[in-house]
C-alpha cells in the first residue's frame, strides 16, 4: 500500500501541481483564480503522464523501464525549472483559502456560520463514505468489467514490449487476446506506468491503475461544489446528492472503469470553452487546446467531441471571420499535438480508427 500512495501522490499530485504552477507562469492576465485552475488541473497529471509515455514508446522502443522512467521524471523537472519562482504565488493562495475557512467556520454570523457547517458536515461526510468504499472495496476488488480489463491487458502489452508501435500482421497473431485498438492509449499507459515503477522494486499489482475511475469522480464532485457553491451550498449540496443518486455515477466510486477519467476531462474543456467564447482572453484559448487534447486523448468520444469544441468557437465568437477562424485553428493545432495525433497515425499505419475496417490489423 505504501508504494500505491508514492504512485499516486507522484502521478496525481506532484506532476499536477507542477503542470498546474507551469501554467501559472503563463498566465499574464485572466478571468478565474488560481485556486480554480489547481482544481482542473488536478486531473492533468495522469493523463499528461500518459502522453509523455506515448511518445516515448512509439518514437524510442525497446529501452531500460528505467529510461522511460527517467524520461518522464525529466519532462516535469524541466516544467518545475521554468515555472519555479511561481509556487510561491500558488502556495499563497491555498493558505488563504484555508484561512477564508477557518473564518467562515468562526463568523459572528451564527446563520451563515450553522449554514457552513451543515454543508461542510454533510459533504465531508459524503467524502469520507467515498474514501471508505475506494480503499475498502475499489482498490481490492480484482480487475472486472470490459474497460478495467481490455485498456489493463494493452497495459500490460505495452510494459512487455517496451514499445507502442503500429504494424501489419497476417494471419492475425495468436496471441490469446483479441481487441480492435481503435481508441485512444492513455488509459492503458497509466496501467503501464504503474507496471514501470512496480518494476524497480519487484513489486505486482494493479492498485493505482484501479483507483483512477474513484479519483476523478471526486474530482467531477469537486467540479459540482466549486461552481454551484457560486449560487448556494445548498445548492451544491444538493447537486453532489443528485450526482450520487443515479447509479452509474455511484459505480463510478467502487468499480473499474474510464468514464469517470474522460468525462472530467471533456467538463473542463468545456469550462475553457466558455471562458473562451465569453472573455477571450488568450490563456482561456491555451486551456481549452490543451484540455480539449487530453480529452481527445483519454477516449474516442473525447476525440470527436473536441472537434465540435472547434466549431462551436468558431460560431460563438465574436469577431471578424479572419479573427475566429485563427482562434479555431489555434486550439485544433493543440488538439493534434495533445490527443489526435493518435488517430492520425491510426489512420494511416493502425487498426484505421473507427474509419475503415482493418480486421487483420494488429496494434501492441
């Protein structure tokens, strides 16, 4: 279990934080808080990890684990030493909202501060009942279900070859795993990641690979308190209460799945584009490329979704038509580099996509 906690606060908190200051120190002037922008890129670390991994894999094969290893290490040092005087600008502003709680929890307002408390009570209470199902149930329950053991298998093919490349192979190999690989790696690539580490200390097991699902549903939690907290905590409250009525999302919590991890990712996309269209200001712009690429990155649907993210900018913003179209292939650009390089190469040397029927193609 010690080793899970070094992958995940590695992975989802460490490499988050230091992409999230990285963007920070892009940020010249813009129209939500740092708070906020640590919120979405909580998110950003796995799948970014993913990414590197990907290139890794497909352009240098075969190597040490201890190289890619290394070789991703390496990426987030270089974002930490090019963005490092503004952790301090991030560091203060997380005090200040554990200060603004901590008074909100003492106001001499003894509505506000019941209305506080009842809220907080009810949510913590709602997070602590997740935590108990992910750590009791979530990460010792075997793989099960079509995602956790599909994406998990091209994992573990991945870590065995040491490479991720796209070739043709007739007859079809009997390799006793059959699956058209027509979406997107990166789900596959954290069970891979985690194998890599495993490796240095002889260690089995799936535990971070299986914890992603329950992680980003807490995350997508978070996303429905911080914005309908803006109108009422009751608000807010009532909204995680509806989230966790409906079943499917509850799975989310105690199964295996990559719902949860696509769907967050295509939510903050979205935030960007909102931001985009309404305020247009350039580090809106930047975000929504690049969450709109991890998106496209994590699922297939992800992938054709983003694009529409593109039109919908083009149609919404306001400007000359010279204006909006730069803006659009601004973000497509980022979509490529950060997701649909993938299915481009798919195309052309995979399985096809979901475009043309390459049965007879083999991918791993």
């Amino acid at each position: 279990m010690i080793l899970f906690f070094v992958k995940f606060i590695l992975t989802n908190i460490i490499f988050s934080t230091v992409i999230c200051v990285f963007f920070l120190s892009l940020k010249k002037k813009s129209v939500f808080s740092n708070r906020e922008l640590f919120l979405y890129c909580l998110g950003s670390g796995p799948v970014f990890t993913s990414l590197i991994l990907y290139f890794l894999l497909l352009l240098l094969p075969h190597f040490p684990y201890f190289f890619y290893f290394l070789s991703v290490l390496a990426v987030y040092v270089l974002l930490f030493s090019l963005s490092k005087k503004y952790y301090g600008v991030l560091w203060k502003d997380l005090s200040d909202l554990l200060r603004q709680i901590k008074m909100n929890f003492s106001s001499p307002d003894m509505k506000k501060r019941r209305e506080y408390i009842i809220v907080s009570a009810l949510l913590l209470l709602m997070l602590f009942a997740s935590l108990f199902l992910y750590l009791t149930n979530t990460l010792q329950t075997p793989l099960d279900g079509t995602d956790a053991l599909k994406y998990g298998t091209l994992g573990k093919i991945f870590f065995q070859e040491k490479g991720l490349t796209y070739r043709w192979v007739r007859p079809y190999p009997q390799t006793g795993f059959y699956f058209d690989m027509n979406t997107a790696p990166s789900f596959s690539l954290l069970s891979t990641w985690e194998r890599i580490i495993n490796s240095f200390f002889d260690a089995g097991g799936d535990v971070y690979y299986k914890s992603i699902s329950a992680y980003f549903a807490l995350l997508i939690l978070t996303l429905f308190v911080f914005w309908l907290s803006k109108k009422s905590r009751y608000l807010a409250l009532l909204g995680v209460l509806g989230l966790l009525s409906g079943f499917s999302f509850f799975q989310t919590l105690v199964l295996q799945h990559l719902d949860s991890y696509r769907i967050f990712l295509l939510l903050v996309s979205w935030i960007f584009l909102g931001y985009a269209v309404r305020k247009k200001d350039d580090f809106s712009f930047l975000l929504l490329g690049v969450f709109s690429g991890f998106a496209a990155f994590a699922h297939t649907i992800g992938a054709v979704i983003v694009i529409f993210n593109c039109l919908v900018l083009f149609m919404f913003l306001r400007g000359d038509i010279r204006y909006r179209l730069s803006k659009a292939a601004k973000v497509f650009l980022l979509i490529i580099l950060l997701g649909w390089v993938h299915y481009v190469l798919d195309l052309f040397w995979g399985y096809g996509w979901i475009i043309f029927d390459r049965n007879i193609t083999y991918w791993g």
